[in-house]
C-alpha cells in the first residue's frame, strides 16, 4: 500500500518535538508490514545534504513567490520528498519562529505550499509514485484533505489527519482563503472557518476522511471543551471517525543496551552501569548526588502545556526530601529564568541547562533515576516512553497518553508487580508535591524500585502494537 506522509517536521533530520519522532518512526515500522511511505517535508537547511544527494522528481515555476522543486531523496531508511523552496524555507534559525520568537509572518505560506505540493503529488503522482492514501500530520498539513476535496475528483486518494497538539491550530486571517481559492461554500462554520478566520488544522479535521491522535484517552480528551481548546464542538460531531493510537517510540535510537551517548551501556537483565550514567549526569549538571535519594530529570519544552511552573512551586519540598534535579529544556523566558533562580538557590541540589539538547537527552534519560511530566495535558508524551525503556521511572500527571503508557504504584500494582512508575491526579502544585515524596519513599526501597525498574524496562514501548493499527485504518479507509 502506498501512503504519503505529509509534515513540517521529521525527525533526525529536523526536529522541535515528539511530532518529529512519530513522522520518523512510523513509516520504518510500516515498511516490513508491506506499506510503502513517502514523507513530503519542507527542505530547510538541515535538509540541504539530502538535497543535494537527491533527484528533482517536479519543478513549480512559482509556488507563493518564487521557484520551487521536488526532491526524492532516500536517507536514514525514510523516503523523502523536499519540497525545496529557498524563499520559503532557506533561512537560519527556528522552523517556525523568527529572531524575536514570534511565528515567522508567512507561515500561512511556508506551510500552504507544503499542502499544495503534497495535493499534487496525491492527485498526479511524481515520478510513476501515487499514493492511494494521504496522512497528513498537524496543522501544518491540515489544508491537505480540504485542498484534495476542493480538487473534486474521483481518483483522489482519501485522508488521515493526526492531531499531535490540538493547542496549535495554524489560524489566519480569513483573506488567506483566496490565496487557496477555497470556495465560499466550504468556508463555513461546519468546515474551514474558526470564527472568521481560516483554520488549517480545522480544515483538516473537517475535511479528512478519518481523525487520529496520538493515545486512546486523549482522544476521549478532545471531546471535551476543557481539551478541545474550541475544536470539541467539531469533533464530537465527528467522534465516530476519530480514533487514539498510542505512539510509540524507535527501539533502535532508543535502547540503554547501544545508545553510543552513554558513558557505559546496560539492559533490563544487568543494570549496574546504571550508576556509571547517574554520575555523569550528577557531573554534567554539578550535582552531588546520594545513593538513597532519586535523582529526578526534566526534559522537556518549558511552557504551561508542560505544568513545570508547578515544579518549581514544589522544588523546595523535593530538595529537603534529598532528591536532585537535573533540568534540560528552553522555552517561555519566565520558566527559563524560574529554574535558573533555582539552580543557584539550591547550587549542587538543582542543575539546569537552558537549550536543545539531542545527546544530553540521551544521558539524562540514561542516568537519571525518574523523569518528571506534569503536564496539564499530554497528547501522548515520548520522554516518558523513553524513561520507561532506560528504567527511568516516570513520575506523571494523570492525563493523555500519560496515563495510558505509566502504571501507577498502587499498593495493588506493587503486589502485582506491574507498576512502572508514579501518576498523579488532579494536576496542582501540592499533587505533583505528593507524588514526588511517593517517588522518594519507593527510591528508599532498593527491592520495590528495582522490580519496578525491571517492569518499566519491560514494557513494550516499541511500534510493535501501534504499526499495524495505522496499517488497519489505512486499509479500512483506502477500501471505501
Ligand atoms: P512535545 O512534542 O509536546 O514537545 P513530547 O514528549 O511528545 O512533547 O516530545 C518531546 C520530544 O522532544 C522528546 O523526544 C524529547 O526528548 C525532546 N525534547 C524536548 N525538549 C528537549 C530539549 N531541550 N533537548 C533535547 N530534546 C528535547
């Protein structure tokens, strides 16, 4: 089966969050099921080696103010189509926010010419390809199936759209419609329109053949007006197409037993070098660290989403527990500044470090002892599958894909020995302060902590599960 993928980012090429890890994971683990995916992504300069490596499959005289090709390039077990647009996508910095970290101000193109070359090769194919499925992923692709419908024509192929955040909906103003040409008649409330203005993530979730996001509960989530951040409406009344597949996470980049970052390597069966990591990290960081208290870690986007500004109200209670803190992330400059303040308040107890940090990730995840996520919601979360695999215990907030990948340890799942890490419900300061002292009370018992390693380390977090029930769905949609 041949299915175009279609997103702004992919990763290890480019890379701003977990959406990245999925549109780069999913298609190797479609491929030995016999699918055969084509991912379409902006060319950006990370991309210009793939460029340069690849064949110029279309050319657009213009595309939104100047030239554009197609570049079918093969690279990392993924095959790319770059959409190479230099006067679109050619400039340094962030993918979607310019020196003063505010949206680049024709995003509206930047990522309408991504729908518009993927809408081509949907409808026309490049270079003998055709997909008989196109799943686009987040706003950015979201004109995708509106654009397909608009084209009206009976060998078009049908759509998936995948919600990864619901908070981003790429909303312009409603002028922005007549650079698409959408018609008057699907830009109504039931359809393109978010209150006068054009909505790409709505478009898509209204015009897409079937819906997904990222874990069961989340799904159940979005129905919601607390989580459906004025979309709920929508997709109740689409709630028979829209599904939750849980993410999963590329076992190959992700593995304590190969991971190249780690100062030694371990598995689920021989963990002592463990400890070697956990002093590294103590190191990286400046932390002295106890062997009787947890060493916690963070990483992650520092924004609300991410729940981390009740962290830093409960630091205090963490650190007089013994427990340390290792942070790595960048984001809202108020959060940024809050744990920095707590770094040199509590010096050798709290190490941040402010940036994107690929390999530090890697360690951090490697030689910490639990991984905090209290997010106020979580579509489905990856740092925490990471945890789980590297025997990391996750310490979470009990909403989206967080509760369904991490069992709590109850007093039952203990005894049953199937707990894999720490949730918490409702989600405030004195919760997270609570789970975080559970944490520290199951840390002091070597036996309990290390069975519960033993289970997270375990539990599969692999496409396995996930792989085929977006294969399913692309074969129950494709047959209609
Ligand atoms: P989101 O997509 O909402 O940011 P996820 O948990 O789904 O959250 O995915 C985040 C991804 O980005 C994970 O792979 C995580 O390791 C990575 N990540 C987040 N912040 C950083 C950082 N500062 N440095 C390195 N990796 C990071």
């Amino acid at each position: 089966m041949k299915i175009l993928f279609v997103a702004s980012e992919c990763a290890p090429f480019v890379k701003t969050g977990g959406l990245a890890d999925v549109v780069g994971a999913v298609p190797k683990a479609l491929e030995p099921l016999g699918a055969e995916v084509q991912t379409i992504l902006p060319a950006y300069p990370a991309l210009a080696p793939q460029v340069a490596d690849g064949d110029v499959v279309h050319e657009f005289a213009d595309l939104f103010g100047g030239p554009a090709r197609l570049v079918a390039a093969r690279a990392e077990g993924l095959n790319l189509l770059l959409l190479d647009a230099p006067h679109l996508y050619d400039r340094a910095g962030s993918i979607y926010l310019n020196d003063s970290d505010q949206d680049w101000e024709d995003n509206h193109l930047r990522f309408g010419a991504l729908c518009v070359a993927a809408t081509m090769v949907a409808l026309d194919g490049v270079a003998g390809w055709k997909p008989q499925l196109v799943h686009a992923h987040d706003w950015q692709a979201g004109l995708v199936p509106l654009l397909i419908k608009m084209a009206d024509r009976s060998d078009a192929p049908r759509t998936i759209l995948t919600i990864h955040n619901i908070a981003f909906q790429g909303l312009f103003p409603w002028t922005t419609k007549n650079l698409f040409n959408i018609p008057d008649h699907l830009f109504t409330h039931e359809g393109a329109e978010y209150y006068g203005q054009l909505g790409f993530l709505k478009s898509g979730l209204a015009f897409a053949d079937k819906i997904t996001t990222v874990s069961p509960t989340y799904a159940r989530e979005l129905l919601t007006p607390s989580f459906g951040m004025g979309l709920d409406g929508l997709l109740q009344a689409r709630q028979h197409d829209l599904s939750g597949i849980l993410n999963g996470i590329d076992l190959d980049i992700w593995n304590p037993q190969t991971d190249p970052v780690l100062p030694a390597n371990y598995s689920a069966r021989n963990r002592v070098n463990k400890r070697k990591c956990r002093d590294a990290v103590a190191s990286h960081f400046g932390l002295s660290v106890e062997p009787d208290t947890p060493l916690f870690c963070v990483i992650s986007r520092l924004t609300e989403q991410k729940g981390l500004d009740l962290l830093l109200q409960v630091l205090p209670n963490l650190v007089e527990r013994g427990g340390r803190l290792a942070v790595l992330g960048s984001g809202s400059p108020e959060l940024e500044q809050g744990f920095q303040s707590a770094a040199e308040t509590f010096a050798g107890k709290v190490g941040v470090v402010i940036g994107y940090d690929e390999a530090l990730s890697h360690l951090m995840q490697g030689g910490s002892d639990a991984i905090l996520v209290p997010s106020r919601f979580e579509p489905c979360g990856l740092t925490q599958l990471y945890g789980l695999r590297y025997g990391t215990l996750p310490v979470v907030a009990q909403t989206g894909g967080l509760a369904d990948t991490v069992v709590d340890a109850t007093k039952e799942n203990l005894k049953a020995k199937t707990a894999t890490g720490v949730q918490f419900s409702p989600i405030d300061a004195h919760h997270l302060g609570r789970a975080i002292e559970r944490t520290c009370d199951l840390f002091a018992k070597p036996k309990v902590w290390k069975a519960m390693m033993g289970t997270a380390m375990r539990t599969p977090v692999g496409w396995a599960d996930s792989a085929p029930k977006y294969l399913d769905l692309y074969r129950e949609v494709a047959a209609v």
